[in-house]
C-alpha cells in the first residue's frame, strides 16, 4: 500500500482529517468528535469551529439519510469526507457519495441555484424550508441541510457529479468556510 | 401522577428535564442526533399536555450549543406551540444562555426570537466547560 504517497497526497491538499468508508451513525458522532478536538487543538475560533462542524455533520448525515432512503447496502452507504485548510487560510469540508444520477443532478442544481443567493436570501429561503410540513421536507431531503451549509460558508459551495460505469455517479460537495 | 420528563443527555442529544410542578422545561448542551424527532417527539408532547392540562405559566430554560437542521426543526414546532399558546393569553417564558465567545450561538437563538412575541432573553453566561 502506498502509505507515503496518501501522505503526500494529504500534505499537499493540507487535508487535516479524512475518512473513507461505509458510515454509521456512531462514526459520525466519533469523527465529528475528532474533528472538534483537531480545531480546539488549532486555536480556530469558536464560531469557525462550529461551522465547520455543522458543514461536517450535514454532509454526513444527508449521506446516512440518502443512503438509508435508497437501502443501498455497506458499499453504496460509504462515504468520502474531508477537512482541509486552504491556502488562505479557511476551513474546507467535503464530501462525496454514491448517488443515483438524477438525484445528483438535482442537487447539482439546487447548489447551482444558491449560488444566486446573497446571504439575506439565503436566511429567508432556509426559514421557508425550515416552515415545510415534516413530510413534505423529508420528500424533499437535503434541502434545509444544504440552506444551512451555503449560510455558514464564506464563499458559494461546489459541487460535481462523476458519472460511473454502473449508471449512477458520485457527488462531491465542497464548502469553504 | 407526575408527568415528569427525565431525559439524559449524550454526546449528539441534550439532557432533558421537564419538571411538571414547576412549570419547567430545561434543556442543555449539543442537539445533532440523526432523527432528532425520535428525541424531540417526547418533549413537544410534554410541551403540548402541559399547555393542555395546565393553566400555569411555562418557563423554559436553554442552554443549548450546537443543534444540527432536524434539531432547529423540532425546536421551531416546540416556539411554535408556545408562540400560540402565548398568543392565547398563557404566561410563556423563555431563557436561552449561551456562552458569549461563541455568537454563533446567540444567533442561533435570535432567529427563534424573530418569530415570536412572549418575553425571551438571550443571556451570555459563562460555562464552567
């Protein structure tokens, strides 16, 4: 195994913490909890500090929700994430998962769409989400979280969708915050 | 017979307390469970046999940090009842504590106070964390 090549690959990319692999809902909790400890050691303010780790715990759990919806077994319901710093010195959380193509794609747009939003749109389309009947906004799914990541991140999230051979794709979502 | 609400805390849910006689809701630390409603279901149902049964004021203590999506949606349905029962002319209450070198917190909190009218204090206090 390549170790020092992942290594490299890390250093470069200044990945402070990742994980790859199927995600449970006791991993969320243990890896968010290493990730709150990470920032603590690094001095990082406490309200960055808990943006990222609202960014990390939407991510991931819109990942758990989809792939519990979908009843994707071990492999399908893994996930991708990382945390990373950028060169200007921001916080950036990402995360990626195997999806259908058309629901990619409409999360591609839905991210498309809050590029648009300055920050007062977006506060108003996150209350209108949150005032969605249960049912409805579970139909709906990562709406609110998605609101709430685009609300706490400094500049519009980015997301890509890769097709793959078996017909679906894998999403990445990336917020800089 | 006491309809008291007992609900321990961990890592990902609050510690819980519903305190009947008192007219007491308390609730305090991190809210991010992946369902919140398997958790929040049991207190908007204190909540709503409270406003039912009770004519007295309810009081509610917070000293919430950190509430993923779900939690802030089971947190607006819990103001919403609150709201309509002040609105009914009950006494309402509500303290929301939090600690002042994190306002994210504190905004967390107004945006609850924007939709409603009954006395609601967002008051910095320190924690002994």
């Amino acid at each position: 195994m390549d170790l020092l090549g992942m290594r490299e690959s890390y250093l470069r990319q200044r990945i402070m913490l990742c994980f790859n692999g199927p995600i449970s809902r006791s991993l969320i909790e243990e890896i968010g909890n290493a990730l709150r400890n990470y920032l603590h050691s690094q001095d990082a303010a406490p309200s960055a500090a808990m943006d990222v780790f609202a960014a990390y715990i939407e991510m991931t759990q819109n990942i758990r929700h989809y792939a519990l919806r979908q009843g994707y077994d071990e492999e399908g319901a893994s996930a991708t994430v990382a945390v990373a710093r950028n060169e200007r010195g921001h916080y950036v959380v990402s995360a990626g998962n195997l999806v259908e193509r058309e629901d990619g794609e409409r999360v591609i747009a839905t991210i498309e769409t809050l590029r648009g939003l300055d920050k007062q749109a977006l506060k108003q389309a996150y209350k209108q989400q949150l005032r969605q009947p249960r049912d409805a906004a579970s139909r709906t799914g990562a709406g609110l979280g998605l609101l709430d990541i685009a609300r706490k991140s400094s500049e519009p999230m980015e997301a890509s969708l890769e097709p793959l051979p078996d017909g679906r794709g894998f999403l990445s979502l990336t917020a800089i915050i | 017979m006491t309809t008291d609400l007992n609900i321990p805390g961990s890592q990902s849910t609050p510690t819980i307390l519903g305190d009947w006689q008192s007219g007491r809701l308390a609730m305090q630390g991190d809210s991010y469970p992946e369902n919140s409603y398997e958790l929040f279901d049991q207190v908007i149902g204190w909540v709503e046999r409270f406003l039912d049964r009770e004519s007295r004021p309810l009081r509610l203590d917070l000293a919430l940090v950190y509430l993923n999506t779900s939690s802030v949606k089971a947190m607006m349905d819990i103001f919403d009842h609150l709201e309509e029962a002040h609105l009914a002319g009950r006494e309402i209450g509500v303290t929301w504590r939090y600690d002042p070198r994190n306002e994210r917190i504190a905004e967390l909190a107004e945006e609850f106070r924007e939709d409603c009218t009954f006395p609601f204090a967002i008051t910095p206090a320190r924690s002994e964390a």
